[in-house]
C-alpha cells in the first residue's frame, strides 16, 4: 500500500517536472521560430503572440480546416412544436397541402414525383420508415425537390391508439431516425398517424422531436382505386371541407393515383389555390 502511495506520488510528481521543461523548450522554440520567421513573414501575425507564432513553423496555415474532424451528418437539432393536430396551411389566403402517404416505393414515388415537378407543386410525404431506409436514394430526391417529410411510422399500425405507449414510441421514433437516415439529415417536419389513430401522449411525443401531428381534410380515397373520375370527384365534393388532401404513393398500383393527381392540381390551380405547406407552428 505505502510502496504504491510512494509510486503514485512519484507519478504524480513526474508531469509537473515534465510540465515545466515542456513549457521552457516551448519558449524556446517559440523564440528560434520567430527569429527565424520574422524577416519573412514582416510582422504579418504581430510581434506579442510567441506562442502563435511557433504554429506557422510547423507549416499549418493551410491545414486549418483540414485538421478538425468532419462534422458528422446529423439531423438538425429542432424546438418543440405544438401538439395538436393541424390542417392549416403556411399560405395565407385559398392554398391547399397535397400530402402523400405511405411510401417511398420505386416504381410509384419517382412517377409522383414527376406529377408534381410538371405542376410545380411541393408536397409532403408521410414515409413508411423501413421503406425510407430501402430506398434512400428517393427519401433524398424527394428532399431535393423542395418537398417535405412526415414520419408515418414504422409498421402502418391503425390500431396502435389502442396499443401500450412504449410500443407506440418506438414506432414513431424508429421510424424518425430510419427516415432522418435515409435522407442525410434533413428534417422531418410532421407526424400522421396511420389511419388518424393519434393519442395525447403519441402526439406530445412528436412534438417534442419537432414533428407537428398532421391530420386531412379529403380522403380522396385513391387507396381504394375507385377509378380516376371518382378520385377526382371526391376532391371537388370535399374541397369545402378544409386544405389538406390526402393521396398515396404505396401499399399497390397507383396507376390511378398517378393520373388522379395530375388532374387535381390542374383543376385546384384553375380554382385559384395556391400549394402550400401544412402550418408547423
Ligand atoms: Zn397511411
């Protein structure tokens, strides 16, 4: 015991002595290496900075940057938004939130996609999170082309209201980070619930993350593929009903989807809507 206490302290001792004799062969060097730049560099870094000065002896006024670590892709860090379930859009004055649901899928996101290039419409996607992180190539074109992500969790569950909290967590945050993953970062602005099933704390949960919970106004039923004649219709029978429209780029042929919306938008642009974004805060 006292043979160690003897050590430690003899340890303990050594980096003060080790400390002073670095700090002296620091001045030293310090000294040497502004002599020797001063007639070079002119006084540019100024003539009281002896400890700076050693730095430009080791030649790094080019690796400044190069020498932090690379800042590691992570999703930004967001405020807590409110917690009850919103319909509005950003745009003041008659817009509309075309939202699309339940992908991303490969054969029938890029042709959505497409659909709403051609309009110029932005849209947001309610993103399965296995299916984000199958497909990371689309999560960053649907990112790049001015859309927005929405958490839609990871299973599709509409019953899980009726399910324990911790199961509901986990398939709301798991998804966020496989859908935060996915796209490299980028924010997930929304949480819908399948099916609406919401509950109070599921809710407050998303909030917390930054992630408003998003409701809809018009089911235009294209999940049930009715033909495109009565998606359409469905749209304007309901158009009253509030701005937020729900279409799907998932879960089966979308063919009618497809053709569905691009007949929406022309005829929601000929009514005088705007296309907005679902309200966050
Ligand atoms: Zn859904």
């Amino acid at each position: 015991m006292t043979e160690q206490r003897g050590t430690l302290a003899r340890v303990k001792a050594a980096p003060q002595w080790v400390a002073v004799s670095l700090a002296a062969l620091v001045v030293v060097i310090a000294s040497v290496a502004s002599a020797l730049l001063a007639p070079g560099s002119g006084g540019r870094s100024g003539a009281g900075a002896p400890a700076v000065s050693g730095r430009p002896a080791s030649g790094a006024g080019a690796t400044t940057t190069g020498s932090h670590p690379p800042i590691r892709p992570t999703a930004p860090t967001v405020a807590p938004v409110p917690d009850s379930i919103q319909h509005a859009t950003e745009a003041a004055g008659p817009a509309v939130n075309i939202t699309i649901d339940d992908g991303p899928d490969p054969v029938w996101t890029p042709k959505v996609l497409q659909v709403l290039r051609q309009h110029h419409v932005h849209a947001t996607f309610c993103m399965i999170g296995p299916q984000a992180r199958a497909h990371p190539d689309l999560v960053k074109q649907v990112v790049a082309q001015g859309h927005r992500l929405c958490d839609h969790t990871v299973h599709h569950d509409t019953t899980m209201d009726h399910k324990p909290f911790a199961y509901q967590k986990s398939e709301i945050m798991d998804a966020l980070s496989m859908i935060e993953q996915a796209s490299g970062g980028a924010r997930v602005y929304y949480y819908r619930a399948p099916g609406g099933a919401f509950t109070p704390p599921s809710r407050a949960l998303a909030a917390q993350h930054g992630m408003r919970p998003l409701g809809w106004n018009i089911d235009t039923k294209d999940f049930d593929r009715p033909g495109v004649p009565v998606i359409l219709g469905t749209l304007k029978d309901e158009i009253h009903n509030g701005p937020t429209i729900l279409f799907h780029d998932g879960g089966g042929n979308r063919t009618q989807t497809v053709k569905a919306l691009g007949e929406s938008l022309t005829w929601l642009r000929q009514q005088g809507y705007a296309f907005s974004f679902p309200k966050v805060d």
